[in-house]
C-alpha cells in the first residue's frame, strides 16, 4: 500500500506563465492539461527545405531541418571499374559530414542530365550521354541502385530519397521511365532501401510499388488538376492511404507556365499574399503535405513574408499537441509509475520513422537523466492527422483522433534509484547518434529533448 503523504505538486509551464500547484494524497493521480503552444515549431523531418548550402544560410531560417542535394552520377562513378561504395563513402564524407550535429537531414537524388542545354549532362565517361535504353545503363543503374542503398540506408543525416536518375533534373520526363524501367528502378530501390522511404515524381508511375512523391511544381497552376500532378496524388491517396505511410513533398516552381496566377511571382508573393499563401496551404493540407523547397528561399528578414512563413510552417508535416497528461505523483519505493496522456496530431501527414516515446525522471537541479523507459506499445507513426480538408472551413471533415497511452512503468529499487524528488519528462528523441528530438506544440519547458510534465517524489519525501 502507498503511503498516505500530502505533497505539493508543481506542473510545470513556460517562463512568464503562473504555474499550477495542487495538494494530493499518495496514491492519487493527478491531471495536467498543458496550454497549446500558438506558433510553429521548427521540428525535424518538416517544413521548409533548402538545398544544400552554407551553415550560415540555415541559421538565418527559423524553421528549416531538411536539406536537398543534387547529386551528379559521375560524381559517383566514372567508370565500369569504379569502386562505388568507397566513391559515395567518399561524396558522404566531403559533401554531407559538416551537416552532422546541426540538426538537418539531406533529401539526395542522382541525375543525369540537368536540362536540354548541351554540357549539362553528367553521365560515365565510358558510356553515351542520353543512353537510357541499353543493356549496359541497365546493369550499371542497378548495380548504383544497390551501392546508394548500401551507403545511405542507415545513414542518419539521410531524410529520405528522391528516386531520380532519369530524365532532366532527375524529374521522370524528357525522358520518362517505360514501364520495364519502371520494373527494374522499383525493384531495385525497394531491395536495397528498407530503412528509409523512396520518393518518386508522377502518382501515375511505379504502379504496384510503396512510393512517396515528390512533386516538383507543387500548387502550380497548370499542374494542381492534373492526374500525372496534383490530382494524380489526391487520387493516390483516396485510392490506397498512401499519405499514411510514405511521404509527399516536393518543391514549389517559380521558373515556367502561369506560375505567376499560383503559386504567385516568389516565394515572398507567395507567402506574403493571402490569395497565393491560402492556395498554398490548401494544397499542403488536402496532399498531406510534409515538406516544400524553393519556397524556403523567402526573405526571413521581411516581416510579411515571415509571418507568412510560420502560417505554413504550421501546416506542413505532422503536429502533436498534448491535451492531458496523468500520472500519480507519489511512488513507493520500487513501486510503479502510473502515466496516462492523450495526445492528436493537428497537422497534415503522421510522422513517418519509428522513433520512440521514452517516460524520463530527471534530477531537478541538474536536469540529468536518472531514469529512462520507452513506451514499447507506443508508435508514432500511427498519430495521424485528419483527412478530407474542407477549404472553406479551413477543416479536416474527417477530424484528427485523440491517441490515448496508459502505462505503468516499475521503478528500480533504492539501490539504483535514490528517494528523491524528481521532475516527470515525455520525450520523442531520435534513437541515432544525431539525437534530434521532436517537439510537441505545447507551452511546458523544453530542455534537451524533454518536455517537463511535473515533479514525482520517489520513496520517502
């Protein structure tokens, strides 16, 4: 039996705010509803991305942790006889290695030829430019297919990858995959890549394979309707919940057709006009949006265009508010810790890797780690957002579900764990060396990863 002791709880919130306190008894639970963080959160595998550029251009974004990188094929591979693995080891090490530690993640796609003008194209020097048919490209697409999986499939810096190779830019047009290509590019990254997800160009493409897109004309307004475009995604994801489990993203395009009508003449039109920024949004919402680049090139330092910014920030990718948060604040020593919390996903797709949700008891003047355990019935790549957006309601018409969690987690004995007061943290940290945390939209503290729920005294007080 618990011992009957009164405590004052403390639950915790953000600087400048008046912090609840309540009296219990021990062995009586308690319930915090934490206020809604109102802003956007800069929260890793989301939102605005840039391509690769200088540590200084990145610091100078509020919300950017992804990054593109075009990667020319002979930059990897020569020749027949190259050593592939080593070469992309070496690309890794010169290219991506000062990225590591600062919180972003690298979206790679190989190409071949960059557009039609002449001296653009970077193919083997040992075969011919434009050969997309041949026995030969064949075999050394597969062959490349399997070395990228084998240097990237684990890597943390690595998002997700853009499928590429063919046609300008990488784009699957001028020219597109036929269909045996098609076979032989799906197989091939579907085998070498089980840890990280596969992004293609056209919804209509890789018929019978788990893809993401990416659509590199997002919102554009000859492209928005089309099936091989917009519609083609909306239909992707009506017909098999692709969204659910594989990203969208892509980039906005501000260089062809009528993109002055949508998505607006740049990306500060688009984010500072409310006609062109709504349609925007739309779009993000209605797609199950994740990511966008191009538009991340907006003048951060433009009052407009950055409030902008943070509307659409807060629509991208996935959002966590946490609306309860339970537990008994009173343990005995070697009993267990009782938690009970609700939490929704506000945003527009679900979190799409696995990473876990850990329970923490942290010493409350240090803040150090104690105490440790992950919610192992827990995924959160099944909080998912709603579905149907309603743009005149500027709703889901299918509203996103509140996820609830309930745990009891023993506590080590005294000799592992002192009686002590302790402060009670959830936290979603990335289980790799780059240890990037997610933030959930709310006004508690955050320090290094965790959210401070409130104190828990442990044995005797």
């Amino acid at each position: 039996m618990l011992p009957v002791v009164s405590v004052l709880v403390t639950v915790f919130s953000i600087s400048g705010l008046s912090a609840q306190a309540t009296t219990v008894t021990g062995g009586q639970s308690i319930t915090i509803y934490p206020q809604e963080y109102p802003k956007a959160l800069k929260n890793p595998l989301k939102g605005f991305r840039l391509h690769v550029c200088s540590k200084r251009k990145i610091a100078k974004y509020p919300y950017v942790t992804l990054l593109r990188d075009y990667v020319e094929w002979n930059d990897l591979e020569t020749h027949s006889t190259d050593n592939l693995v080593r070469n992309i080891e070496a690309y890794k090490l010169k290219n991506w290695d000062k990225y590591r530690g600062l919180g972003v993640k690298i979206i790679p796609r190989v190409y071949l030829d960059w557009d039609k003008a002449i001296g653009n194209e970077f193919w083997p020097e040992d075969m011919t430019s434009g050969d997309y048919s041949s026995a030969e490209f064949k075999k050394r697409v597969v062959r490349m297919i399997h070395a990228l999986g084998e240097c990237w499939d684990n890597d943390p810096i690595v998002a997700w990858v853009q499928m590429g190779i063919i046609g300008y830019w990488g784009e699957h047009h001028h020219p597109s995959p036929d269909l045996e290509m098609q076979k032989i590019m799906g197989d091939a990254f579907s085998k070498a890549f089980q840890n990280k997800h596969i992004l293609i160009r056209h919804p209509g493409e890789f018929n019978g394979y788990d893809f993401g897109i990416y659509w590199d004309s997002w919102a554009h307004n000859r492209q928005t309707t089309q099936l091989m475009h917009g519609a083609g995604i909306e239909k992707l994801n009506i017909d098999t919940d692709r969204w659910k489990t594989r990203p969208i993203a892509g980039e906005v395009a501000y260089d062809w057709g009528s993109f002055t009508i949508q998505p607006g003449d740049n990306p500060d039109d688009t984010l500072s006009d409310p006609i062109h920024r709504e349609f925007l949004i739309d779009t993000i919402r209605n797609l199950h949006c994740s990511a966008l680049g191009w538009i991340a090139d907006y003048d951060p330092l433009d009052l407009t265009s950055a409030n902008g910014a943070e509307m659409v920030q807060r629509a991208f990718g996935y959002r966590y508010v946490l609306e309860s948060f339970s537990y008994v604040p009173i343990v005995a020593t070697s009993g267990e810790l009782s938690v009970s919390f609700k939490i929704k996903n506000t945003g527009s797709a679900p979190f799409l890797y696995d990473w876990p949700v850990c329970i923490n008891l942290l010493e409350t003047k240090t803040k150090k780690i104690v105490f440790s355990q992950e919610i192992d019935t827990v995924d959160i790549r099944n909080w998912l957002p709603g579905d149907d957006w309603d743009e005149d309601k500027n709703e889901y018409l299918i509203p996103t579900i509140s996820n609830t969690v309930n745990i009891s987690v023993p506590l080590p004995k005294h000799d592992k764990l002192s009686a002590d007061k302790y402060i009670l943290s959830l936290s979603i940290i990335e289980p790799t060396s780059e240890a990037n945390s997610i933030r959930l939209a709310i006004k508690n503290d955050f320090h290094e990863g965790h959210h401070h729920l409130g104190y828990l005294q442990y044995g005797s007080p």
